[in-house]
C-alpha cells in the first residue's frame, strides 16, 4: 500500500523535485506544526510526529477502494472548495466519497490526507488531525447525496452568529 502512495502523489511531485538545489530548506523547517502555526522546532520533533502519526489506527483498503476514492476526491474536488471552512471541505469529501464506498475507506483516505500532508515538505498543506476526524465524521452524516453532503458540512462546521 506504500508503494501506492508514492506512485499516486509523489511520483508526479519528483519531477518538480529534480530542480531543487541543495540549499533549499530541510522538510522539518517547511511543514507547519499544528499546534505552534511555526515549522517545527527540530527534524527530531517532526520525526516523532510522523512516527506517532504511523501508529495513528487505520483500516486497511485495496487498490480498487483507493482508486475509487481518488476519482470521487478529483470529481468533488472543486465543491469541496467552495465551502468556507476547511473542515467543512474535509466533512464535504469524506462524505462525497462514502456515498460512492464506504465510511472504512474514507477513514483511510483522511488518515492518509494527512500523513501526505505532514511528509510532503510542503508549507502550503497543514497536517492536523482534526481533520481526519471531519473527513471520518462526514462519511457518517448520512446525506442520501452529494448537495446533503454539503449542507450537512456547512451546517455542522459554520460558526452561527447569534
């Protein structure tokens, strides 16, 4: 299954990869830690976020659910934007793709979301687990399709002004 993840994400990321010079930064001072909104302290801090996030309990999936899930994720990817909170847009894609799988794939689509972002070296993506949690919560909304999906996820993840 690793192999699979390097093939779908990084593979197409390597070709970029080969203009990088040496004095670009290491991954550890790119990626955000969640908590501080600051890269991370040290790469020993960030290798233990990574170690910790591997232990993190997952369900395994085959090829055939990953490759379903990333068609859905490509076609929904655009509403999924629109949405204004970034946890909405993480409930709106777990929901989207439960509906074409199941809430067992969508557990590990949010779990491997987030471990491309925290191993991406990519300031840009934010690892945070909370946002696992809304993909994981979108896939149990039951929205009988994808405009319940995002009222569902607005509705649950928009601050009402009272």
């Amino acid at each position: 299954m690793r192999f699979l993840k390097v093939l779908i994400v990084f593979f197409p990321i390597s070709f970029f990869a080969a203009s990088l010079s040496a004095a670009d930064l290491e991954c550890h001072e790119k990626e955000i830690d969640y908590r501080t909104r600051k890269p991370f302290a040290s790469k020993e801090v960030h290798r233990t976020e990574q170690k910790n996030w591997d232990l993190v309990s997952r369900p395994q999936i085959d090829v055939f659910e990953l490759l379903q899930a990333y068609t859905v994720f490509r076609l929904e990817r655009t509403r999924a934007l629109a949405l204004k909170s970034d946890k909405a847009k993480h409930c709106y894609i777990g929901c989207a793709v439960s509906l074409s799988t199941s809430p067992k794939v969508t557990d590990y689509l949010g779990w491997l979301k987030e471990d491309l972002d925290l191993s991406d070296c990519d300031g840009g993506t934010l690892f945070e687990p909370a946002d696992q949690t809304a993909t994981s919560l979108g896939a149990r909304l039951g929205a009988r399709d994808k405009k319940e999906c995002a009222l569902y996820c607005r509705d649950q993840f928009t601050r009402r002004k009272n």
